[in-house]
C-alpha cells in the first residue's frame, strides 16, 4: 500500500519513525517531507506544499500524527485533499 504520514515539522522524528516502520513492512511513502527544512521563501513553500499534494493524491491511506501540544494548519489541509 501506498501510505503519507502528516504531522508537524517539530514531531519529524516521531513520523520518520512510523515511515520507517511502514517501509520495513514493505509499503510506499508517497512523499518524505521530513527530509527538508522549512523553506525561507515564499516560492520554495509553494513547491514544499505542491509536492506534499502530490503525495497526498498518489496515497491510499493518509495516516496522521498529531499531539495536543501542537498547532496545526498544513496537516488539516492535507486531510483535506
């Protein structure tokens, strides 16, 4: 299966640990947003996000990790697609 695991830049060790999980199992991250920064640029966030879309439409399963310490707005919008 195809899964994106969603969350907060500021819990990426948390995600890159179920991605790992789900690779070892033998399924397919869609997009791996963890391995960049944040982007400085207004132009590189649009990319970032195109690409974080992207990864979104191609998944069969959208997993998503939230904790209640956090704020979140690029996560719901990834639902939302």
């Amino acid at each position: 299966m195809r899964f994106y695991v969603a969350g907060k830049f500021e819990d990426k060790d948390r995600i890159i640990r179920i991605m790992d999980s789900l690779r070892s199992q033998g399924h397919e991250i869609t997009h791996d947003w963890t391995q960049y920064n944040h982007p400085e640029d207004i132009y590189e966030m649009r990319l970032r996000a195109e690409d974080n879309v992207e990864g979104v439409r191609r998944a069969d399963v959208l997993i998503m990790v939230l904790v209640d310490d956090l704020p979140y707005t690029g996560t719901f919008v990834e639902m939302g697609v």
